[in-house]
C-alpha cells in the first residue's frame, strides 16, 4: 500500500464514458480522494458512497474531487453507477486496486479496498487499505487528512 508523504502513483484508468482519466490530470488543480471498492456488489461498500455522496458539498468546499474505482468492467460500473445514482465518476482499468498497492488477500479470494487522498501536488495525504471492506473506509483519517490541506491553503 501507498504511504502518506510519497508520490501519487501514475494511474490511468477509464471512466464509465471510456474516456481516460489519470491522477496527474488534477495535479495543480484540486485535491483527489480515489476511493477503492470491493465490488459493485458490495453492500458495505455501497454505504461508504453513500456516506462520501452526502458529504460531496463539504468536499468540494475543499476542493477535493471524489473519484470511485470499481474492479468491474465499464459496462457493469456504468449500470451501477446509474442504478444507484452516484454523482462521481466511477473508474475501471486493468486491475485498479493493484495501482495503489490493493492486492487480493485470503488465498486471492478477497479483493482489498480503501482509500487515497492526492494534494494538489501530487503527493499522497492519506492511504488506506482494508481486506474487509467494513474497515475500508477511514472516515476519521480521511477528514484528518482533508483539514490538513485546508490548514496549509
């Protein structure tokens, strides 16, 4: 797993659109919180984005972007999205989670989740990752992370 202090790692990932979207796209622009699903299927997962959803306002106050990437292909992330009608642009790639050092745990069965959050400069604040997903979402760190931008703006 990433650490905070290091550089962002070089991603290229596809947006439910097939456009590309990396990381160094918001380099100099906005903050980036990327967070990492298990799956689409993932109940406890579902209810991480919805937490991030309702705090979308107070985000983008900060001026941090909120992308999701999903380890589905475009077509299921696009009618997930859709379904659930979620307002951040959902990611797929070739193996997404593997970018930020989110392997498959437990015999490669489980796919780990978590979370980034990128500085304007592109260097990592904020690294998490969890084999359960009920411990992938760091809020606390997250919003620790996110005043400590706010602080040195």
């Amino acid at each position: 797993m990433l650490k905070a202090g290091s550089p962002a790692p070089r991603m290229v990932l596809e947006d439910t659109a097939g456009r590309p979207v990396r990381l160094s796209d918001y380099q100099g622009k906005h903050a980036v919180l990327l967070f990492f699903l298990r799956s689409t299927s993932c109940p406890v997962c579902l209810r991480h984005v919805r937490d991030l959803v309702n705090r979308a306002d107070e985000l983008a106050a900060d001026d941090v972007r909120v992308l999701l990437a999903v380890p589905e292909d475009r077509e299921r992330a696009a009618a997930w999205k859709a379904k659930h009608r979620i307002p951040f642009p959902v990611l797929t790639g070739d193996r997404p989670h593997e970018l930020a050092g989110l392997s498959r745990k437990v015999f490669g069965s489980l796919q780990q989740s978590g979370s980034l959050l990128v500085d304007r400069e592109g260097v990592v604040r904020h690294a998490h990752g969890a084999t359960l997903p009920t411990g992938s979402y760091d809020k606390k760190g997250i919003a620790a992370a996110v005043a400590s931008l706010r602080a040195a703006a």
